[in-house]
C-alpha cells in the first residue's frame, strides 16, 4: 500500500478468539455485540518520520480491544479507500 505497508488481521477470527475466551471463563454469550471502530495515525517516534496507523476494533461493555489492520510509513496512506479496503471487506 503505497507509500507504506499495511498488515490486516481477520475480524472474524477475532471475534471467534473473543467469544472463546468468554466461554472458557464461564461467562454467557451475547445474542448480541456491539462493536466501535477508531482509526488514527501516531507518529512510531518523536524523531523519526515513521507514522503508525491502526484500525482498532472494542467490543463495547468488554475490556477487550483488538487491531482490525495495521499500516505503518514515512506519512499516511495516499488514499483512504484503499487503507479502510480490507477492513470494509470483513465487515
């Protein structure tokens, strides 16, 4: 992904890790979630001209955040569409 690199992460598998891991504490399974979604970019440090941008997912009324996508370059995707591809797709 120009002009960085980009790395998804499959939501559903995600969700699937999430609901396990409720199961295996005992804790009854939502007939529902709700999900938030936030995506910004942080610079990687106060030196360098890396930026970091994740695609966070929170299931909300859990502690439980995951990363959806991550993209990392010297400044932020040239274009949106392409960066939020992935992620549109799974969801």
């Amino acid at each position: 992904m120009h002009p960085g690199k980009y790395r998804h992460f499959d939501l559903e598998a995600s969700l699937v890790r999430f609901l396990v891991a409720l199961q295996s504490k005992g804790i009854q399974i939502p007939s529902e979630i709700k999900l938030l979604f936030n995506a910004d970019g942080l610079p990687m440090s106060k030196s360098g001209s890396n930026e970091f941008c994740p695609i966070l997912v929170i299931i909300q009324g859990y502690d439980f955040v995951f990363a959806a996508g991550i993209y990392q370059g010297r400044e932020k995707p040239a274009d949106v569409n392409v960066y939020l591809k992935f992620f549109a797709a799974d969801i």
